[in-house]
C-alpha cells in the first residue's frame, strides 16, 4: 500500500481511539473489548496478514500503523501479538485463522499423534492467554515440527491449566500448562523451514521495536505538552534553558528508537538477507534507550506521573516491560555480534555498499 492509504488507516484507527479511556487500567480490566470489537469490525487487527490466511492482506508496514498508534495511545488489545506473530505463524503453515482473538505462544509444545488425535504437553507462554479463543504455537513430534491451533474453550478440562500473571504494566502474561491435552481432528501443519523458536523470538523483538517506539513517542508527547502548559517564576517551564537540554535530550532517543523500529520494519518487510541483524540492531537499541526515556519524562515532568491513571504512567511502564521482552538488549547485542561474527563482509553492515 501507499503512504497516502497508510495515512488513511492511520486516521481510521485514531477516530475508534477518539475518546476512549486508554491506559494501564486495573487487574480486573486488562482487555479493551470496545476498541478491539471496532478495530474487528474494520479488519485492522489482522492488517499484513494474507486474506487466504483469514487476515485482512496488506503489508507489514500497514499492520505497523496500528501496532504503533495502539503502544502510543496504551491500548489494552494483542494488536501485535494476534497479527504480527500468530497471523505470520498461521500464514508461514497454511493455516486460516478463526474468528475471535487468537494470539501465540512463546514456547514450543510436546506432542503425539495416535489415531488421529494429537495429544499435546508442555508449559507454553501465551500474551493475553485467558482473553484467547484460540493459541498457534509450534509443537514437537518426534522428528516433525508442526505449527497447530489450540482451542482454549478446553482450558476448564483437567488436561489444561491457565496461570494468570501481568508484565509490570499490567498486560497479561499467562502460562499454559498441558498434561496430554487431546486434540482430535486437530488443525495443524508441518511448520516450513526456518519457523523454530529463533524466528519467532526475531518476530517478536521486531513487534516491541515498533511498540517501544510507539510508547516513546507517547512519552515525548506528554512532555512537551507539561513543559509548555506548566509554568514557574511567571513563564513556561519549556523556557528555561535546562528544560530545553532535557526536551532535546528525549527527543534524540526518541528518534533513534523510532528510526531503529523503521530499519527493522523495512528490511523484514523486504525479506533482507540483513534482516536479522537489521532487528537485533533495533531491539538492543530500542530496549536500551526505553530507560532513558522513561527517566527523562519522570524528570521532566517534575518526577511526577507513576500513579495508575497518569497517561505518562501507562507509557512508562509499558517502556520498562516491553524492553525485557523477547530478548533485552544485552541478548541481542550478544545476538548482534554473533551475526556480525558470520559475515563475511561486515563492512557492509556498516555503510550499506559492497
């Protein structure tokens, strides 16, 4: 798609966000059911995901549009976790995603198949888990990889426990446990080379990139809005020449997170042979200067916004939580030096020539 239709889905999504209540909310309100019924109903939960895969089709980079603007206005709905894992999942098996809200799973399962049943264990990591209809994840058969859907309408079975838990933002952060849960006539495919656990890791650093950049951007916003509106001895706090140093400080970081997120967006998005390290690059450095970001805006807003319905708090917290996701910057820096490592031409890497 175009700029100009980005830009359109850019404003669709803001008109659904226009006057919701958005932030950290409570335990006992961590899903956003209004917005991702609207978001539903306009197909742009599963943008970039293929309409032969139950995805709404477009590109990478127009699911990102929503990806962000969900980070940035501290959305409670698994935009990034039901489009860019388990709809890229589901698409990479030739597999077709149900109705309803349907999320992946960190982990790789155990599995058996006898007389046409799949019979699955294991401990798996599901984002959003108990909001779940259904979860893809990988499943481990003997010496076949499988990619399958899980209906979570079995989780009441004694074969199936769901342990509720939330990152420091209050996203939930569930575990499923399996004792040989039965799958008869199970939807499942033979997962295609290169989709194992270091690809949906790589996947999923890719998301909190755009998320983290998102949720900056947030940050930057809101102090610019407190250091105008805010004043003391008689004038603006953003005229004060120690302020500005800060303002400007914030948002160098910020820039470069949201230009490490684009990188890395581009260069999945074109299937780069770089790829790889175009995200390690992205995630180390987005989950690095998150903290940066974090403090600058506590500071600039006179230390305040850590208090549960600040907006300020909902970003800073996500920005704290999403940095430890899938990999903190010291993995994929160990990460990124053991891709540089396997070139055979670094240079490259570097100036982007031969």
């Amino acid at each position: 798609m175009t700029d100009d239709v980005r830009e359109e889905i850019r404003s669709a999504v803001s008109a659904i966000l226009r006057g919701r209540t958005t932030g950290r909310g409570k335990p006992s309100d961590d899903f956003d059911h209004p917005v991702w019924k609207d978001l539903s109903a306009g197909g742009f939960h599963l943008l970039g995901v293929p309409e032969g895969a139950g995805g709404s089709g477009g590109r990478l980079s127009d699911l990102a549009v929503v990806v962000d603007l969900m980070a940035f206005h501290a959305v409670r709905v698994p935009v990034a976790e039901a489009a860019v894992l388990a709809g890229w999942m589901a698409a990479r098996a030739g597999l077709s995603l149900p109705e309803g809200v349907v999320v992946a799973s960190l982990d790789e399962a155990r599995g058996r198949q006898r007389n046409g049943a799949l019979r699955l264990s294991g401990t798996l990591r599901v984002p959003w888990g108990r909001h779940a209809d259904h979860v893809v994840t990988t499943v481990r058969c003997g010496d076949e990889t499988l990619v399958a859907l899980l209906p979570m309408a079995t989780r009441g079975s004694t074969a199936v426990c769901l342990t509720t838990a939330e990152n420091l933002a209050g996203e939930p952060r569930d575990t499923l446990v399996l004792e040989d849960m039965e799958l008869v006539d199970p939807v499942a495919a033979a997962a295609p080379p290169g989709l194992d656990s270091s690809a949906i890791l790589q996947r999923g650093a890719l998301a909190r990139c755009v998320q983290l950049a998102g949720a900056a951007r947030a940050v930057l916003m809101s102090a610019l809005q407190y250091a105008t509106e805010r004043e003391q001895f008689g004038r603006p706090l953003a005229r004060f020449q120690a302020v500005q140093q800060h303002l400007a400080a914030l948002a160098a970081e910020v820039t470069a997170l949201q230009v490490s997120a684009d990188a890395a967006l581009l260069a999945t998005e074109a299937e780069d042979t770089d790829a790889g390290v175009a995200v390690a690059a992205a995630k180390a450095t987005t989950s690095a200067g998150a903290h940066v970001v974090a403090a600058l805006g506590h500071q600039l807003h006179g230390a305040i916004g850590y208090s549960q319905e600040h907006h300020l708090g909902a970003a800073t917290t996500r920005l704290w939580a999403w940095r430890e996701e899938f990999g903190s910057e010291s993995h994929w820096h160990d990460r990124l030096a053991a891709l540089v490592r396997q070139e055979d031409s670094w240079w490259h890497l570097v100036t982007g020539g031969e």
